[in-house]
C-alpha cells in the first residue's frame, strides 16, 4: 500500500506543468489570432478609405466637368489654361506624354467640398477634329484635368482625365 501512496505524490506536480504548458499555448494562439484579427480589420478599413478617396476625385472631376458644360463663365479656367506658359523641357522630359504643346497647369477651385490636395487644368494641343466635322469651320482644344482628393487620416487618390472642346475656328 505504501507502494501506491508513494507514486501518486510523485504525479501531482506533473498535471501542474502539464497544465501550464497547455495553458501557454492556449495563450499564444489567443494573441497570434487577436492580432491577425487586427491587421485584417486595417487592411478593410484602407481599402475602404482608398475607395472613399478614389470616388471623391473622381466625383470632382465629373463636377468640374458639368460645370465647363453649364456655361461659358465656367470656362474661364480653361482660358486661363490656353493663356499659360509652355512646360519647360525638363518637365516635358518627365512627363513623356504630354505633347510638346503644353502648357503649365492651372488651378482649378474644388467643387465639391471635398479636402482636394490640388485641382488643376492644363491645354494640352489643337488640333483637327477627328470626329469627321468640317476642317475649315472647327477645331478641336484637348485638356488634362487633374484632381486629389485627400482624408484627414493621409489617404489620398489623384486622377487625370483629358477633354476636349470642339471650337469654331
């Protein structure tokens, strides 16, 4: 009997470790799942303010657009545009798809109410209209029109779209 009474004290601290050992790993897996669950849920939250940011600029650049079509007051930040300095060849180097006929951006006030980094127009070229129209009676003016659109939190998106105004000659 002594026999049987001997072994059970010697067992008693291995259930505690044993126990310890489970509990730690238990613990670990506890905090390595929190902080997947974590990254996850900023991953989703960028997406959705890239999203947020990418919808304003585009937004702005729609606004700016109604607006060059509204009136012809509107226009006036394309003139403005026509009238500015040409690019300067460092900058035409950089920016390879410009033609060599354009000119200095200017900036265009933001529409929307949207925190807007920069809104800014730029005249790119004349030239014959493609669209089968009389050569003698128009001419066509391209522009790029640029919008950033920006949180408070640093995200932000800039889009580019170019247009054209058919002109009289």
């Amino acid at each position: 009997m002594r026999n049987l009474h001997t072994q059970s004290r010697t067992q008693k601290g291995a259930t505690l470790i044993v126990a310890l050992v489970f509990l730690l790993v238990l613990t670990i897996a506890g905090v390595t799942a929190m902080r997947f669950s974590t990254f996850e849920e900023r991953m989703a939250s960028n997406s959705q303010f890239r999203n947020q940011v990418f919808q304003q600029a585009q937004n702005e650049l729609r606004a700016q657009l109604l607006a060059f079509n509204t009136n012809l007051a509107n226009r006036a930040p394309l003139l403005l545009a026509i009238n500015q300095p040409a690019e300067t060849s460092a900058n035409l180097t950089a920016l390879p798809m410009l033609p060599k006929t354009s000119r200095l951006a200017q900036a265009v006030t933001p529409i929307t109410g949207t925190l807007a980094a920069s809104n800014t127009v730029r005249y790119t070229q004349e030239k014959p209209c493609d669209d089968g129209s009389s050569v003698e009676r128009f001419i066509c003016i391209d522009f790029e029109m640029n919008a950033r659109a920006e949180l408070e939190s640093g995200t932000y998106s800039w889009q580019s779209q170019g247009i054209t105004f058919q002109n009289n000659k």
